[in-house]
C-alpha cells in the first residue's frame, strides 16, 4: 500500500512539473494579454467607483420581477453574493485542473486569456450602458435616506484608485444596466459548456445561472432589465468574439511552441504528460501512388506495380 502511494504520489509531482513547465512557456508568449484583460478589469472598478459619485437616489422604478419575485430582505442579500462565489471559485479551480488530472481540453493559461477577452468586452459595453443613463438604484443602501445612497467629494487620488476596496466594490451604486454578476457567470458557464467534460456540471451551470438572475432580483441588487440585457448581451459577446478568437489546440495533437529549442519529441511528451521513449514509437506505413512503404529500419516494402 505504502508503495502504491508512493509511486501515485511520484506520478502526480511529475505531471505538475510537467504542466508547470507547459504553462510557464505558455505564460512568457501570452503575458501581455493576459496583464491587459487584468487591466481592463480595474478600469471597469474605476468606472463602477465612478458612477456611484454622480448617482443620485429616488423612487424604485416599477419592476415586473419585483412584483413577481417576493423580497428576499437586507439580512438574507447575503445568498445571492455566496452562490455567485461558489459559481467563480468553482471556475477559477476547475482551470487550474490540468495540473492534477490529465486534460485533453484547455491549458490553464490559454483559457483565461480568451474569458478575460470576454469579460473585457461585456464589460466594455456595460461601461457604456450604465454612464448613458444612470437609474436611482434599488439596493437598500442605495435608496433615499442611506447614508451610502451619495458618495462625498473624494478626500485624495488614493480613495479612487483604491476603489476604498472592499467596502466601495460591495456597496456601489448607479451601475446597473447590465448587471456585473452576470457577466461573470454566464461567462464562465459558456465557457464551461464549450470545454468541459462532464454533461451534469453543464447542465447544472445553467440551473445556477438561472437561480442566480432571480436571486439577483429578489434580493432588490438590479432591476429585472439588468439581467434581462445581461442575458442576451454576453451570449452575443461571446458567441460572436468566440468565432474570431484562435481556437485553443488540442492537447492530443498539438505541439505547442513553448521553445523554439525543444524538439518534436520533447513538446509530444509535455503535451501529453507521458514519458514514452521516441524510439519505441512503432513506424507508421504511408502509401505513394498505390505503394505502402515504412522507414528504412521497417522491414516491409510492397513494390507491386500495376499489371504485375
């Protein structure tokens, strides 16, 4: 038994050096893109930060899913926030996954430029959107008589740039069409749909992105438009970004070009985290003009020709 562990044990640090150094290589040819989706994910918290100067608090606006969906209350808006993170942990570990489990879908590095390109668009949109018109929000801090419905002028560039985090990022007000939480999960629940594996977290995805748009609602965070937009807006996004986005390789082919110094071979063996000796491989027959031929080493030539 302690064998067996230890032989598994040694299996599993070599397929994480393995990946390690995949991913590595991976990471130096895609930085830039990978800093720039970060990037544009901080501008988004200066445009949400931003909104919220210039909101102003008034009547909730008639609402078809407040009429429809009861009240959830200020004490329970917690269950909304602890679904959509379970929803994004959920996510960010299963891209990680090909370090411990065998993947022949995504390399880590590869998959989170292509949600960052997704997220930086929708995000781009939403900018848009929510500084055109700005509605008195529903939230309960964010309704007449809170004392957080207002931001005060801000004392120094550092509470902007800081985003006064966390408290500024949770208690926003004026950014609501189309609703943020959305984004992200229906993102990573597309995302998911298109490279992962099992048929059941797929379709439970869908289930939670669903109960999420109604906890949203319930609990008073968006009007009922803002997840409606969100909806139709980031399957667009990504349906139509995803066909002029490069495909991810498969890893059961493709040869990545992490080293311009690493051989056929060696990229064969990272891509599928075996150690196979090369020359064990068996020679492949190809034919010629109806002529099956193998390597010189192959010991079969077939040098039949037409009418012999």
């Amino acid at each position: 038994m302690t064998l067996y562990i230890r032989r598994e044990a040694s299996k599993l640090w070599k397929r994480v050096c393995s990946e390690i150094t995949t991913e590595i290589g991976l990471f130096a040819e895609n930085w830039k893109y990978l800093l720039a989706g970060l990037l544009c994910q901080y501008i988004h918290g200066l445009a949400a930060r931003g909104v919220h100067y210039i909101h102003r608090p008034g009547p909730t606006l008639q609402d078809l899913g407040f009429f429809v969906l009861p009240e959830l209350g200020q004490d329970k808006g917690y269950i909304s926030e602890t679904v959509f993170t379970c929803v994004f942990v959920s996510f960010f570990l299963w891209t990680f996954h090909p370090f411990i489990i065998k993947s022949k879908k995504i390399y880590t590095v590869l998959i989170w430029c292509r949600v960052l390109a997704f997220l930086t668009a929708c995000q781009f949109l939403r900018v848009l959107t929510f500084y055109s018109t700005q509605l008195p929000g529903p939230n309960y801090h964010c309704r007449e008589g809170s004392e957080l419905a207002r931001l005060p002028r801000p004392q120094s560039v550092h509470e902007v740039l800081l985003l006064n985090f966390p408290r500024g990022v949770i208690y926003g007000c004026g950014d609501l069409i189309f609703s943020s939480h959305m984004i992200f999960t229906l993102v990573f629940v597309r995302t998911y749909q298109k490279y992962g594996t099992k048929r059941f977290i797929k379709l439970l995805g869908w289930v939670i992105a669903i109960l999420q748009s109604l906890l949203i609602i319930a609990s008073r965070k968006h009007y009922t438009v803002d997840v409606v937009v969100a909806w139709y807006t980031v399957n667009l996004v990504v349906f139509f970004l995803d066909k002029k986005l490069p495909e991810l390789p498969d890893r059961t082919t493709a040869l990545l070009p992490v080293s311009k110094d690493r051989t056929k071979e060696e990229n064969h063996k990272l891509v599928n985290g075996n150690g196979a000796d090369p020359a064990e491989w068996r020679p492949r027959a190809h034919q010629v003009n109806g002529k099956s031929y193998e390597d010189s080493n192959g010991g079969h030539t077939d040098n039949g020709s037409n009418g012999d």
